[in-house]
C-alpha cells in the first residue's frame, strides 16, 4: 500500500495560508476552545494573528499521535472539528507510518493517497 509523506504537502505558501502550531488556540462555533497539532487557515480568512483565540474553525486540522494518545480519541477530536466547519482533517500515526484523511463532505476515513 502506498504512503502518503506529509512532507509532500504543497500548501505552505504564506501568501495562501496561515499556519499554526499547537500552541495556537480556536473558539469554535460551539465555543469550545481546541488547539490541534497544526492548522491551516486560508489568508483572507485570518488577515492577522489575533492577539488571544481566533475565532473559526481552521480550514485543515493535523493531528500527530503520540505513544500515550488513543487513536478513537484523536479520531473524536477530528470528527469535531469537521462537524464545526473544518474542511479537513489528517491523522499522522508514527508507529504505522501512515497519515489517515477525513473530509467534513465525505463519510468516513481514508488513506491521505486515496487508497
């Protein structure tokens, strides 16, 4: 089965996206408060990196799973984020060494290569 590397991921322009670590924090449309591993957020969504929590659901989520997190949880977490206006979502699992997608206008998850 083939591998999608996120390394190949061509959506880093800084003119395009604004990119965020985990330390950056959303108010969601629900108003919980959910900081992902990495998120991207469309330019003219985001002019500026506002001063305390921007207030949006990111456009793309990454989630990074560490040796203590559970994949349901992290699959939750996703799924939230989807249902409150993330477009999508990545799950990197180290240990397989794979990267799983979920898209707020598809059900289900898949292979980040399509497979």
């Amino acid at each position: 089965m083939k591998r999608y590397r996120l390394g190949k991921l061509r959506l880093l322009s800084r003119k395009l996206w604004r990119v965020t670590g985990s330390s950056a924090e959303f108010v969601l449309p629900n108003l919980d408060i959910r900081a992902p591993d990495v998120s991207f957020v469309q330019a003219d969504r985001l002019r500026r990196s506002p001063r305390s929590f921007a207030e949006l659901a990111p456009d793309l989520i990454v989630e990074v799973k560490s040796p203590t997190d559970s994949l349901v949880k992290l699959r939750e977490k996703i799924d939230e984020f989807l249902r409150l206006g993330t477009k999508v979502g990545l799950l990197v699992n180290p240990e397989d060494r794979s990267v799983r997608s979920a898209a707020n206008n598809f059900a289900g998850w898949g292979n980040a290569d399509g497979a």
